[in-house]
C-alpha cells in the first residue's frame, strides 16, 4: 500500500509576521475551501467509518493472490480504493489542523488516521511474501490475462526487482509494527527544538531585549545591522551547544534506525536502501556532490561579490543572508504577485496558464498569515478526486513572489499527474517533485530581469537569485555530504556523538566556504548549525533539492529557448506521474541526470548572473 498523503511538502523555514489577524478576520476568498474535500466534520468522521469497516475486507485475499489473474487484480484494486479514501481522509484532517495548530481537533484526527494505517500495513504484511511465493511468469501470465493489472505491472515489476530485500510474512509483520517507533527521534527532535529548548534572551544595538526563537533568529539574521546579526548568530547557536550531547543522542538514534532498516531488508548501506527502491543510481548522488566540490571555485566567487557589495573588511557566515542592496524593499501586493505569475509563465501555454487563474480565483490557496496557522508554504495534491491545494503565509515581499510562483508548480504537476495518470500511478517520486517548482521560479525570474529597468532593483533581483544557487545548489549538497558521511561513520562502527557530528560538520562547512582562505570566516559556535536542520531526520532527501535545480535549469532554458518540441515533452513530464522511474522521465523530458551536463549548465547559468552583477557593480564604481 503506499503512503497515504500524497504530499509535495516545501519545508520552508518561514518569517511569521508580528501583529498576526485571527482567522475570522481573513476575507473567505483567500481561504481555501475544505467543503471540496467533505461538506463538514461530519461526513468525514461517517467516511473514515465506512473506512475502518471495509479494511478488514483484505484478509479475504490472503492465500488467493497467485492463484487466479482475478483474485489478484481484486486484491490491488480494493487496497488501491481504500489508500485513495485514506489521502482523502488525511489532506481533510491536516490542513484543518495546518489552519490552526493549537486546535488539538484535528490533530487528534490526523494521530487516528495513522493509527488505522499502521494497523492496515500489519494486516496487508501477507501480499509481497505470498506474491513472492511464484516466479516472476507467474504474474507475467496473469497481466496479459487481465488488462486491468496494466496499471499495477510496474509496482509488481518493481516488487520481484527487490525480492532479495523483501522477507517471510512474519518478518514483514514485525517490520510494519516497527513503524510505529521508527519516527521517534524525529519526533522528540521536533518536540525539544521546537517546544521546549529555552530561548535565550539578547540585548540589541539599540538596548532592545529579544528573546532569540527560531522566528525572531529568522529576523535577526537578515538585519542590515552587522552588530544585531553578530549577536543573535553567536547566541542562538551556543543556545543549541548547551544541549550538543541530547541533539546528538537523537541523530544517533535516527541514523540507526535508517541502518537498522536497510540492514534488516539486506541493502549494503542505508544510502543503497533510500535509492535503490526509486531506481535512483548512488552515483547520481556521489556524482551530485563530486561535481559540488569541483566547482567551489564558482561559489567561491559568489562570495566575494556578497563581500564587495556589503562593503565589509572580512566576511563573516553571519553576513550571508543580510540585505546586499540597501534600500530597495521590492513589495507586491497579493493580486500584483499574482499577475507577474500569470505573466511570467504564460510560455507554458493557455491551459497551463488558465488552470493557475482557478487555483487563483477558486479558493485552492490559503493566502495570509493568521494567529496558529502552520507557518511555511506547501502544496498538496492528495486529494485525487478533487484538486490540489495550496498553504501560504503571503507578507508582500518579492520572495512572496516566488514562493507562490514555486507551490503552483508543485500544484501544476499533481494537477496533471491526477488528470492524466490512473490513480496507482498518479503520484510522483521526491527525485522529481522539485523540478516543477523550480521551473517556475527560472521563468519568474528571468522575465523580472527583463522587465526591471533600475540598476538597484535588478541588482536585488540577481542577488536574489544568485543566493537561490547558494542555498539550494550548494547550501543542500553540503548537507547531502554531511548525511552520508555520519552514516558512513556509523556503518563502520562509530558512535555519534554531538561533539563529533559538530566536528564532522565543521570540516565540510569550512571547506566549503573558504575558511582557511579567509573567503568567508566560519566561527567556531556555527558548527552546531547541524542541529537545526530537520531535513536530516528524512532519510537521504536533501540531495534531491539540489538535482532538481540543474533539472530545472536545463529544461527551462529549453522552453525559453523555444526549442523544437521542448515545450510539449515538459507538459508530458508534468503529466506522468509515477508512471515510470524519475530518471527515465527527466531524460525523456531533455535532460539526462546520470551525465554531468545538467550540472554543467546549472554553473554557466550561475556565472552569467555573476557577470551581469559585476558588470552593474563596475558601472556603480563600486569596490
């Protein structure tokens, strides 16, 4: 069964706006509308009813599934319709509780949910054993006997491919029951940091107190005042060092429960096991990372324009997210960003366009910030039957802009996907689902560029840009480098500890940053920065922010290039699904994820925006 939340989750660290509306004040049209999903809490509670008395349906299956092509098909067809009402279930609860997180209701609903799901995964434990049970003919027999296992052919292939990792029905018992504590360390990450870790107070500049949380850090680290920045940077992260030996007993925990899994289904490593399911080569990531390294020299020189622009003797990491153009505070209104979206991503043609104006004008979206309201932005499209939806905390700054730019594009492709591909297929892997986003976000931008006649507004724009190659391109593979080497350390044997996952971090991060060159200075409390990042706790996922940026780039600059045919085989990609594997579908829609051009553009495209910066740069004669 697959996981039931169809989910394109952007985990975006968000700036939530002091003097926040309640809901009730928020006009309905920037709400989304949840009726779409059920009319009221009501028919939800008497769905998952319906829910809870058709699951135990499945044990009439068991014993049947290799005896006829039709037990079989009846067997993948119900499992298939009560994961569909379980999304369903899923996307209701959650964004209800996403509207308002200190509403206990509706996460209430969503902890029921999983539970009901976890107890399902125990009861299906007999499918891939007894399907395992026959050769591969066996079922290759009853797929040309029963058109309607066409759907399925690639799940069952996929199966037998992986049959060395899958183990006997009681093993497969133990191992579905064991989910239910495979999240704990992250869930204790969660609740500690987010919850419970003290925040300590700082006096700023201007002898203002602030007690440093992550939201006030968050507004901190992007002042223009070099002495606030200092501070808030050197007392958040010795904050998170006071708690250095609990973050890594907790990372520790993580990593062995992702080796215990991997170990326990046969793989050679965890990096193997987090891959090989998606028929993602390893190499793509070692090679994603190699070609990182090579080409620091080219972050290197972002550097030093970041230096020269803040005009400063020696750049500190607590410079890198200040304002590097004073001054200029770029500001749209919700319905103005809406229509440079519009304007920006008019090449992807009028059904493209015309399905962004109904998640527009349709309450899909949940626009403002409002008191309790999960804070970030996201897109969600695992409603099948209905559409997808769209959370946003718009505060009318250009980054706004593109975030809502970038969860259209994730709308745009479960759109498709739902439209185009039957409901087993229907959903997308990771190693693609930042692509659309992205894609987006290139279109934005270059058609900003060429309309922004100001020299001071292009050059924020660039450099908003040009930080977008740092954090996602760099800043991602970075921590993509530092994932496989502490579970490479633990596979050999070695425990971690916070003191060695800090020293282990610091190593990469001053490398990659130029420390020993004096490029950008790293200090010594940064290198609890691991600790902060949640994105650890999700198995191997980083990496895939960063392929999905030199996808983008190359599939776009053939679109904006109005290359023969460029166009239609991208509106194919955005339709297909989990039909095939993600590298299959990136080389069919031009871009081939196992060479290093994709990457190779993704460089030429970051120097032609450090061209452009310098050459406004000489114009303004700065130094």
């Amino acid at each position: 069964m697959r996981i039931p939340l169809v989910v394109n989750l952007i985990l975006l660290i968000a700036i939530t706006a002091f003097g926040q509306k309640e809901r009730n004040e928020i006009d309905q049209k920037y709400k989304w509308n949840l009726t779409h999903l059920y009319p009221a809490d009501k028919n939800w509670e008497d769905a998952k009813s319906r829910l809870m008395g058709e699951m135990v349906k499945i044990d009439s299956f068991k014993g049947k599934l290799t005896k006829s092509s039709a037990d079989l098909l009846a067997c993948l067809e119900f499992s298939s319709a009560l994961d569909k009402e379980v999304s369903r279930l899923y996307v209701y609860a959650a964004m209800n509780s996403d509207q308002d997180t200190r509403d206990m209701k509706y996460m209430a609903m969503q902890q029921g949910l999983e539970q009901i799901l976890s107890d399902y995964s125990t009861r299906t434990a007999f499918i891939e054993p007894e399907l395992l049970s026959v050769d591969w003919n066996v079922i290759e027999g009853f797929l040309k006997e029963q058109k309607g296992l066409a759907v399925y052919k690639k799940d069952l292939f996929d199966l037998f491919k992986k049959k060395e990792h899958t183990l006997s029905e009681p093993e497969e018992r133990i191992l579905a029951r064991s989910s239910m504590i495979s999240s704990v360390a992250n869930d204790i990450y969660g609740t500690f940091k987010d919850a419970e870790m003290p925040s300590p107070e700082v006096t700023l500049s201007d002898n203002t107190k602030v007690k440093l949380t992550e939201t006030a850090y968050s507004r901190l680290r992007i002042s223009g005042n070099r002495a606030d920045r200092k501070i808030a940077f050197e007392t958040f992260w010795k904050n998170f060092a006071n708690y250095k030996a609990t973050y890594g007993q907790m990372m520790y925990a993580n990593v062995k429960e992702h080796i215990f899994r991997a170990q326990s289904r046969k793989y050679g490593s965890a990096i193997e096991a987090a891959l090989t399911p998606n028929n993602i080569p390893v190499a793509v990531y070692e090679s994603l990372v190699t070609n990182v390294n090579k080409n620091l020299p080219a972050f290197h020189r972002y550097l030093g324009i970041k230096k020269r622009m803040l005009g400063v003797d020696t750049l500190k990491y607590y410079d890198l997210y200040a304002p590097a153009v004073k001054n200029v505070e770029l500001k749209y209104r919700y319905d103005e960003g809406c229509k440079l979206v519009l304007e920006a991503l008019e090449p992807l043609g009028p059904e493209y366009v015309n399905t962004l104006s109904r998640a527009m004008n349709e309450r899909w979206m949940d626009i403002y910030p409002n008191t309790g309201k999960r804070s970030g932005a996201y897109s969600n499209g695992g409603a099948y039957d209905v559409h997808p939806y769209i959370l946003l905390n718009y505060n009318d700054s250009y980054n706004d802009v593109s975030t809502l730019a970038h969860e259209l594009g994730h709308t745009m492709q479960s759109y498709f996907s739902n439209k185009t591909q039957p409901y087993p297929l229907a959903q997308y892997k990771t190693f693609v689902a930042e692509v659309a986003s992205t894609f987006n976000e290139v279109l934005l931008f270059n058609y900003m560029i060429k309309n922004v006649k100001d020299d001071d507004v292009k050059l924020s724009l660039l450099m908003n840009w040009l930080d977008g190659f740092k954090g996602t391109l760099f800043r991602q593979t970075q921590f993509a480098e530092f994932e496989k080497k502490i579970h490479q350390e633990v596979e050999k044997g070695k425990p971690l500890t916070g003191e060695y996952l800090s020293e282990i971090y610091e190593d990469i991060l001053k490398r990659y940053y130029g420390h020993d060159q004096k490029l950008c200075i790293i200090d010594d409390y940064v290198k609890m920065e691991w600790a902060y990042i949640p994105h650890f706790y999700m198995n191997f996922y980083v990496f895939q922010y960063s392929t999905s940026f030199t996808a983008s780039i190359s599939l776009a600059e053939k679109v904006m290039n109005k290359e023969p045919g460029a166009l239609e085989k991208y509106l194919k990609f955005l339709s297909s699904g989990g039909s095939d594997y993600p590298i299959n579908q990136l080389r069919d829609a031009g871009v081939d994820m196992t060479t290093s051009v994709p990457f190779e553009k993704t460089i030429q495209a970051m120097n032609k925006v450090m061209d452009e910066i310098e050459m406004i740069l000489n114009k303004k004669g700065m130094k």
